[in-house]
C-alpha cells in the first residue's frame, strides 16, 4: 500500500501522519475520542482536516491507535466515521497500548508501558498484547501516570506537606485555593487531565528531596504494581512511551537497575516508531 495515513489519538489531541509514495506530511486535530463525540462529530473533524489536503479516495489504509479502542461500541462508531470519509481505505483500528507495543517493539517480544496523563502496559508476543495489566482508571489505579503524580502534588500543597519554599514556588505559579481545587475535581469534566496537569510542577522543581521522593514513589509504585507482576518482565526489554515516561527518564533506569529488569527503548511518543512499523510490514 503506497498512500496511508497514521493516527495517534488521545482524548485531547491527535496526530497524523500521512504517507503518500514514501514521503511524508504530519498534521494535528482535536482529540478523536469515541467516549466524547459522535459520529457524525468524528467525520466532520476528518472533512475539515483531510479534504483540502489529500485526495481521501485514494487512502488505502487507516492505521489509528486511541484511548478507549478497547469498548467494542467505540470502535464501531469510530469505524462508520471514518468510512464517511475514507470510503476505499482498509481500516486496522487498536488501542494506544498496540500502538506503544508497535513503535517500541516494532514485530519483536518485549513489555510495553505508557505512562502519559494515566498508565498502562501489558506483555507484547511480537503480534498482539498477550498479557495486559487492568487498567483501573485514574481513581484506582494509573500509578506513575500524570494523574497519579499531579494528584500527589495536590496532596502535598494541600495537606502542607511541602516545606515552605514548595509552599511559596506553587502558589505562585497556580495561585488557587482549596475550594478551586476540588470545585475542578469533584465537580467539572475530565478530572484526570485537570490532576495531570500539575505533574509539570515535578519537572520544574527537580532536584528537592521532596519532589524526588513524589516522583520515585510513583514511578516505583508503577514498577511494583504491574512489571513486577509479569514474569516477562524478566526475560524481554522493557519499553516506555508518554510523556512523564521521558521526561522523569532518569528514575526509571535507575528503577530498572533496582529491579534487574532490562531497559528497551524510552519515547515520548509512539509516532515515529510507528511510521516504522508500518513501513515495515507494507
């Protein structure tokens, strides 16, 4: 297949790659997110992206990897929207954890992680995930994710367990109080984006012992939770993708020594390693 397009969605933003004859051309939308629009939403995000663009008859194939690609129901809506629109294109649609499998792995065994606003990983056999850790959501679970590590930043300004210049450094930048807080959590959409969205705190204050004792709990509460679990874990490379992922990579190598795993690859996107998979396997 000469013409195909790519995609990498969150609930937030996606990103396309299309690859028209070995050359190609990125672009981003809005979040393509089944969970949050309808199928006629989808399709017309697609017309206002593509139409211009390409010529959407002669796309041959669709490769899109999502969030909540798991549910069945969101998998047909996303389907019927993208036949709306790409009507001659083979369409191969899996979750954002084949794609961490596909980019880092590529066709080879290994154990892929995300760690971006929440978490997951799961044993790769060089074909499908084989073996999955349950995701349980941000409330639950999503140990070392964003939402996990912005949730604990919160815990510490408001229980002021910060010292008093992570107390002065915070306020400053957010400027809210109790109330604001947990009005957005308790009260307004998409919690776990609003949690995510203070583990930037963590990367902008490295280097205090209270910082890095956030984000070395969190990460190790990822290692113990699930890689530990996998005898897998021992035998194959550990890849990770997501953006906590590679910016608090330097925890994670030395987790890895801790745990005498060995350490794969460490991406802060899948894109990439995805545009060589499916060259790969054309």
């Amino acid at each position: 297949m000469k013409n195909y397009i790519i995609a990498d969605s969150g609930a937030t933003k996606c990103q396309w790659t299309i690859v028209q004859n070995n050359k190609k051309q990125s672009i981003s939308t809005m979040g393509i997110s089944p969970y949050f629009l309808s199928t006629n939403e989808i399709a017309a995000i697609l017309v206002k992206a593509f139409s211009k663009k390409i010529n959407v008859e002669k796309v041959d194939a669709i490769y899109f990897y999502g969030t909540g690609l798991s549910n069945p129901d969101n998998v047909k809506s996303l389907k019927k929207a993208l036949k709306l629109v790409f009507k001659n294109a083979a369409l191969d649609i899996q979750t954002d954890l084949v794609a961490a499998a596909r980019a880092t792995c590529q066709s080879n065994k290994g154990i892929a992680c995300i760690l971006g606003t929440g978490s997951n990983t799961g044993y790769y056999n060089g074909k499908i995930i084989a073996k999955n850790s349950p995701g349980l959501g941000y409330v639950l679970g999503d140990e070392g994710s964003g939402a996990y590590l912005g949730k604990k930043v919160l815990q510490y300004f408001l229980y002021k367990t910060f010292d008093e210049e992570l107390m002065l450094c915070f306020e400053k930048k957010y400027n809210l109080n109790r109330s604001e807080i947990l009005n957005k959590i308790y009260q307004e959409p998409l919690p776990n984006k609003y949690l995510a969205s203070f583990a930037i705190f963590l990367s902008e204050h490295r280097g205090h012992y209270m910082i890095e004792n956030i984000i070395e709990d969190g990460l190790n509460d990822f290692f113990y939770t699930h890689l530990n679990k996998l005898n897998e874990s021992w035998l194959y490379p550990i890849h990770f993708t997501g953006s906590v992922a590679y910016a608090f990579r330097d925890i994670i190598k030395q987790l890895a020594l801790v745990y005498e795993m060995e350490l794969g690859k460490i991406t802060k996107s899948p894109m990439e390693g995805l545009i060589a998979y499916h060259k790969n396997t054309q």
